[in-house]
C-alpha cells in the first residue's frame, strides 16, 4: 500500500483520482487496494448486478459510495477516472469496451476476455479511444514469480530452453464446478479461465509467445456428481478445507461442461518448449513451475511469500533435493502472497503516468488468453497443434509504446 508517511505538499502535487468498481463478487475484494486517501485515490463507487454483492461492498468499505445495479450508470458519471473490471469472463469485452469508450481507464481482471476475437476488439477499442489498459496479471507480482525472473535475468541458468508448470488446485471443486466456470460458455474452459495466469508466467519466464500449441484435457471427474443447485439458485463457490475427497462435493452448477485436466504443450516463437499441467481436484494447492536452461535448472516449492523458497541447481548430481542454492521468500503483507497490493500499486502508477515500466501488458495479456482459446481448440480436435495467430504489428506497435 502507499506509504502513509506522504506530507501534504506531496499529497497536494497528486491528481485526485477516482475509482468504480464494476463486479463486486470474491474477486472485487481486490479493489480494497484501490481505495488511498493518502495517495489522493479513492473508491467511491461500485456496480453489481446482484444487490446482495452490492450490500456486501458497502459494508466492507464502511462509507458511502455510489452503488448501481446497472454498469452503465457508473460509466455514465463524470467523476469517475478509472473502473476495475472484477465480472465473469464472459462479461470482460462487453465492460471493457464500453469502459474504454466512456473514456474511463481500465484495470480488467484475467482473462482479457474467452475468445481471440473479443482480446483484439478490447485492444482496438483501448488504442482508438487512446485510452488505459491495464490487465491483472498478478501471478507476475508473486514474490516467488518475481525471483525465478530475476534468477533467469541474472544468468543463474545459462540460456533458457524449457519451462514445465505442474498447477495444484485443491479447491477446483469448491471454486470452479459450482457456478458460471463449470460452463463452456462463459469461459471457453479452464485451461483458459485459470490457465491464462500461468501461460503468461510462461511467456514471461521464456522471453517469448506461443507460436504452436497442443492439448490434451478431459472431464473426469466432476461430471459424475450428481447433486446439483438449481439453475435460479447461486452455487456455493467459497473454499471449504471439509470437502474432501473431491467425490464427496455437493451442490455443484446444473451444467458442467469444462475439463478438470487440462495438459498443454507449447512452441515458442524463439524456440523454447514449455509444458502445463493442470488438475482440479489434487488434494493441495499450490504451483510448481521449473525452467531449464543451458547452465542449470530452478524451482519452486511453495508459491506463497513466508512459505516458499527458490532452488538452483547448477552443478552436476545424481538426485539432489536441496539444490545447490536456495532461495527463501520472505513473507509480504497482502492477499495472493503481497501480490495484490502491488499490482493495485503498479495500476494507479501507470494511471498517473509516473513512469517506471509494468511488468504486465496487455499485449502479454492478450497472447495468454489467445494461447488458452487455441489450447482448448486443440484439446476438443483430437490434440491436433494449432497455431496461435499473431497480433497485428500496429496494435503490437501501439501497445509497445504505450507500455514501457
Ligand atoms: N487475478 C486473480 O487472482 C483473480 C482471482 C479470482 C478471480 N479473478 C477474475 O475475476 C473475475 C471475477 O471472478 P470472481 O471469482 O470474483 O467471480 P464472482 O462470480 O464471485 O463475481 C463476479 C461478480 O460480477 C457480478 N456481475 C455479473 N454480471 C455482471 C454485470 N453484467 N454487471 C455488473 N456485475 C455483474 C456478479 O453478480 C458477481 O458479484 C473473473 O474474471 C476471474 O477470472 C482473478
């Protein structure tokens, strides 16, 4: 969070800002961040087509803010410089765009959107209007992420050459197979849904996007539960540690039509392969990512701040389970490891042109999406490699200089 020690001249020097959120479900808690009457920030409206969600925020932000069951009238108020888009996935093109075009900046949760078509359009809108994209990525603010970059920046593993995400989910059950996840439609899938954080990670850690992609993915699992909540009723989608094992789940969506393994293999456009792996009913949770280079190998185990740690291997062994340097992540303050804060940090940076660079774009954002829809292409035709089509150069080129 900013710091609280800002004098008032410094206070002064800053542009008040004003902040809306639109969806203000689990993932809206986020926009808790936004709110730094030290920073000249604050938040002061939301909109939620559920009263019930809008009731919830105003409660947990304590003071009155503009509440609507109707986006549009947020968008509609001049006094609001910047909106955080936290609706399902499915909504994402409809509310950045009209975001976009009301001339509001914008900070919209992963996935950009669920098919390629919806990214492009979003990137369009966003460089016609000249306005601010922003979208959170924050998988890129996780300490542990942030020392396997700067481990692969430093040259600790030589020349990279592959990365192999294994991902955990635990709470695939609770999170993802009792609401709108669980459907095809409002997702394209979870390879997608959930897989855009690590798919970008990939990109990342690698220096490059995915040129070729194949899947494999299947509904093994989930499908075979029986107890349904009623269409008109709203699925339970709150972690519960007591649902275990995944069998014993009750009350999950009335359609479920999305995969609960999902593999997929990727060619990059400068050579490198990576894997990622994905199952959601492991009985813990957490990523494994591991990346290999010409002069050694790293790895993490754990991937929250105060619980996680960094391995190097860069000598010749046989097995040799502490590495050969090892790399503890001090514990951060803030949901998702400290990721939050700092992303929430970074966004309002960006809103106010402060310079420094974001080690998110929506460019990078827009290949993990597009690698996801293609993957799932892929994983629902026999596996067949599909290529993942290429920005356009004058968007890549807009993006490129509107983001450093
Ligand atoms: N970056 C992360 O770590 C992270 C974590 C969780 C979720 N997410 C993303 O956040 C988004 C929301 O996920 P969630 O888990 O909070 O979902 P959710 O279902 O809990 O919340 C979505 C909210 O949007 C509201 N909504 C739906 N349609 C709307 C509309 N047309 N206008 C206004 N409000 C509408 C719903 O009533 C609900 O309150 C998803 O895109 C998800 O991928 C990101």
């Amino acid at each position: 969070m900013a710091s609280e020690n800002k004098t008032v001249t410094e206070m002064a020097d800053k542009k008040e800002i004003r902040l809306g959120l639109i969806g203000a479900g689990r993932r809206g808690a986020v926009a808790q961040y936004m709110h730094q009457p030290e920073n000249n920030v604050f938040l002061t409206a939301a909109a939620d087509t559920d009263p019930t969600a809008l009731k919830a925020f105003q409660e947990t932000v304590g003071r009155d803010v503009f509440l609507t069951e109707d986006y549009r009238e947020l968008l509609a108020r001049t006094d609001i410089d910047a909106v955080l888009i936290s609706t399902p996935d499915d909504a994402h093109e409809e509310h950045a765009i009209a975001a976009l075009e009301a001339g509001k900046a914008v900070y919209l949760e992963k996935p950009m959107a669920i098919t390629i078509e919806g990214c492009d359009r979003i990137l369009e809108t966003a460089r016609l209007y000249n306005g601010k994209l922003y979208v959170g990525h924050n998988l890129r603010h996780f300490p542990v992420m942030r020392k396997m970059k700067e481990l692969i920046d430093a040259g600790a593993i030589g020349e990279v050459k592959t990365a192999w995400c294994r991902h955990f989910i635990s709470y695939g059950g609770d999170a993802y197979f009792k609401d709108w996840h669980a459907e095809r439609s409002r997702t394209t899938s979870l390879l997608l849904q959930k897989g855009a954080h690590d798919i970008d990670i990939l990109h990342w850690l690698c220096g490059g996007y995915t040129e070729t992609v194949t899947a494999m993915g299947e509904l093994s699992l989930y499908d075979q539960i029986k107890d349904r909540h009623l269409p008109e009723e709203k699925g339970d989608a709150f972690w519960h540690m007591e649902n275990w094992p995944p069998l014993s789940q009750k009350g999950l969506n009335p359609v479920i039509d999305v995969e609960d393994i999902n593999m997929l293999l990727m060619r990059l456009d400068n050579g490198i392969l990576a894997t990622y792996q994905q199952c959601h009913y492991s009985p813990d949770a957490w990523r494994n990512y591991t990346i290999i280079g010409t002069e050694g190998r790293i790895e993490n185990f754990g991937d929250m701040s105060g619980d996680s740690v960094v391995k190097l291997w860069n000598k010749r062994h046989n097995y040799q389970p502490q590495g050969d340097a090892e790399y503890v992540i001090p514990e951060e303050e803030g949901s998702h490891g400290g990721a939050d804060p700092k992303i929430i940090d970074e966004f309002i940076r960006y809103l106010r042109d402060e310079g420094g660079s974001t080690i998110t774009s929506p460019v990078s954002a827009r290949y993990s999406a597009v690698t996801g829809c293609k993957a799932t292409e892929s994983l629902r035709n026999g596996s067949q490699p599909v290529r993942v089509p290429q920005l356009s150069k004058d968007l890549a080129d807009h993006f490129e200089t509107t983001f450093q």
